[in-house]
C-alpha cells in the first residue's frame, strides 16, 4: 500500500464527491463518502457552541439545531460571511470543514493517512477570487498551498472522457454539466492533445435536481391538497425536521426513479397520517418541461456565442446526476452527439485526478536528475485553459 496517494474533491452545490488512486493498484476510483456512495451532502451545521460540522455529520444533528443548519454553502461563495447559528459564520470555513470532512472520509482506504496532492473543481464562471476561498479552504483543511490545485469543472469532464478517445486537434465539444443545484455548461476546442480553449460557457443556478423537486413537491402538495387534505395540513403545521427531510429525500428518490421506470410512488408520513401518491414519467416530464427547454435554450446560446452550430460539435458531454433524466437527453440531441458515460456523479472528480496525476508525472519527468538530497514534491498544477470573458446568468 502506497502511503502517498492523489485526492479530487467536486465541492457541489447540493453534494460532494471524490476520487482517489487506489492504495493497492492506484488507479483512479471514486472515493466512497458516505453507506458505501461515493458522494456526500455539501450541508453544513453551526452550532449553538460556533463548532462546525459538515456532510452526514451535519445531516445527522441538524434537527436539533436547524437554525444553524446550511444546505448549500457554495452558493455563499463570494461573501465573506453569513448569518448562521445565531452569529456571523465564516463562508471560508464553512468550505474548509465540508472539505476537511471529504478528506477524512476518502484517507479511511488508505490508513488515515492525508493525500500527498488534492485537486478541486470549480465551475468555469468562477472568478479569481471565488477560485482562491477553494485554495484558502484547502488549506485550512490541512494541505500544503503548494500541494492543491484547481481546475474547471468542463476540463474535468473532457479528462475523464477522452482518457481512451483522445480527441484531435480542432475538435469542438461541449459540456452540460447539470447537477443538484446547477447548471453549467462550456463550449470548448480542442487546440492540442489534452488542451483546450474554452469558446463560450453560461451558467443557471436555478436550474438543477434541486429545483426539480421543488417543482415534484409542489405536484405533490397540490395532489394532497384535492385528495388528503388533512395529510397536507399536518404536513404544513406539524411535521418535524426529520419528518420533511424524509419526504424530501422521497421525493428525490422518486425523480431519480422516473429516469428508468414509467411511475414512481412517493410514501408522505406526517403526524400519525400517511399517504401514497403516484406520479407517472409524462406527469413528471410536464411539470419539468419549461425548465428542460430553459436549459436546452442556454446550450444553444453557449453555442451561438462560440460562433458554432451543432452540426460542428463532436460530441455533447453530459455529467452531473441530473444529466440522467431521458426528456432533457431527448432534447439536447438536437444540439450535439450526447455522451454519457459511467456514473455521471463522478466524472467531474475522476477526471479531475486524471488531470491532477499527469500533471505531476509531466512536471517530474522535467525535473533534473539529482544525486543526493531529498527531492522535492512536485506543485500539481493541471494544464491551464484559455477562457473567454466570464459571463455569470
């Protein structure tokens, strides 16, 4: 077992994963965070003593302080600080502690020892300085500056995919990169071998599983509120903490269910009552439709701004979990081939430690030859992209 190992954190707005070489092998695998998955919530809890706490940690505790409790504190990002627990809470070291909980996590496979390099993800909008609070929180969390690296989240992505399908100099791709809470989407060509000029690239942070079951759980109070309307009501007036979190993991788990079967049942216990609703594939795809179209219509966009049409993209990348749900995979075929590989969740981070691996192997195979004295650990930092001007939606 080599006790010098490579970590990547994907810090998403509703969940984190991670990949990691493997301690006996080393390759590159996703890291298992959580009941044998290879994500965990991004949540946060303060608590009433300032203590933070982050992922399953913070699900686990928040229904007795949920004051305290934040369920997306990437979407902080660019604030110093924010209201929380009763005080003004760092948003540095809210990060810091979600990754600090990943690195504990993904270190359990390889004797709690701490990874020799970390890189961490980031969506290709991002600017400067919301890029430096991932650098500062790693930092935070116990690593070396000099041992973490950022990357794209798009340049993520291609590294994973094209890792046995190189793509050739002037290809054009793109990546629709849609999560829980986000969508990001980059149009990118391809200038040499494993580099990239990033064309264009759009964003929409209300588009995403988030609010996909936003729009399931309205259904879903409308449907209570004809049939059970004394569930609706305890719902609304009684139900606990725990009781909502329940049925908000239901209702995932349920849309999460309409991208392979045709129906779904979503179990609602409030109070003592219960109730089962059904909801069918076509009655989903309704009520998610104009938000597929909105999505659809942003890629097209990325596209027109690059100065591209479908017919020149050699291949549409799809990532984040999302990305699965067949009406959105239907509609984008008219904007490029669709590509989907593997566990869309974990592209970004497997790529990522791709990116992060060949980095430092290129930097020591330049590295003079030395007779004696130690040798120093060479700073990982992933090929650079070319970006246009930053647009934010």
């Amino acid at each position: 077992m080599s006790s010098h190992w490579a970590l990547s954190i994907d810090f998403g707005t509703s969940n984190t994963s991670a990949a990691h070489t493997n301690p006996f092998k080393g390759t590159v695998e996703p890291a298992t965070l959580s009941d044998d998955h290879h994500s965990m919530a991004s949540s946060v809890l303060v608590s009433n003593t300032g203590a933070i706490s982050a992922g399953p940690v913070a699900l686990a505790n928040a229904e007795g302080f949920p004051e305290g409790f934040i369920r997306s504190p990437k979407r902080l990002i660019g604030q110093d600080t924010a209201w929380l627990g009763g005080g003004q809470v760092a948003v540095q070291s809210m990060v810091s502690e979600v990754f600090r909980e990943t690195i504990r996590r993904a270190s359990r496979a390889h004797n709690n020892l701490p990874p020799r390099y970390l890189v961490v993800t980031h969506p290709e909008v991002w600017s400067p300085d919301e890029i430096a609070v991932l650098k500062k929180a790693a930092a935070d969390a116990g690593m070396p500056p000099n041992a973490v690296a950022t990357l794209s989240e798009p340049k993520a992505a291609i590294a994973h995919y094209t890792q046995d399908r190189a793509l050739v100099p002037g290809q054009k791709i793109a990546v629709f990169d849609i999560g829980g809470g986000t969508l990001d989407i980059a149009v990118l060509n391809c200038r040499a071998p494993g580099a990239y000029d990033v064309l264009a690239a759009e964003g929409d942070g209300s588009i995403g599983g988030r609010s996909f079951d936003q729009l399931l759980r309205r259904w879903l109070e409308r449907h209570l509120d004809e049939d059970e309307p004394d569930v609706l009501d305890a719902l609304r007036r009684h139900a606990t903490f725990d009781e909502q979190r329940k049925l908000e993991q239901r209702i995932t788990d349920a849309k999460e269910l309409l991208s392979d079967t045709d129906r779904a049942v979503i179990p609602v216990d409030v109070d003592g009552k219960s109730h089962r609703v059904q909801i069918t594939r076509g009655e989903f795809e309704d009520l998610i439709s104009p938000s597929v179209d909105r999505a659809v219509g942003l890629a097209r966009a990325a596209l027109a701004q690059a100065g591209l049409t479908p017919h020149d993209l050699h291949a549409l990348y799809l990532t984040g979990g999302t990305s699965r749900v067949p009406l959105l995979q239907e509609k984008l075929k008219d904007i490029g081939p669709v590509a989907q590989l593997d566990n869309p969740k974990t592209v970004v981070c497997q790529g990522a430690l791709v990116s992060l691996i060949a980095a430092v192997e290129a930097r020591r195979a330049h590295e003079p030859v030395k007779t004696s004295g130690p040798r120093r650990a060479a700073h990982p930092q992933p090929q650079r992209v070319v970006s246009p001007r930053r647009r934010r939606t």
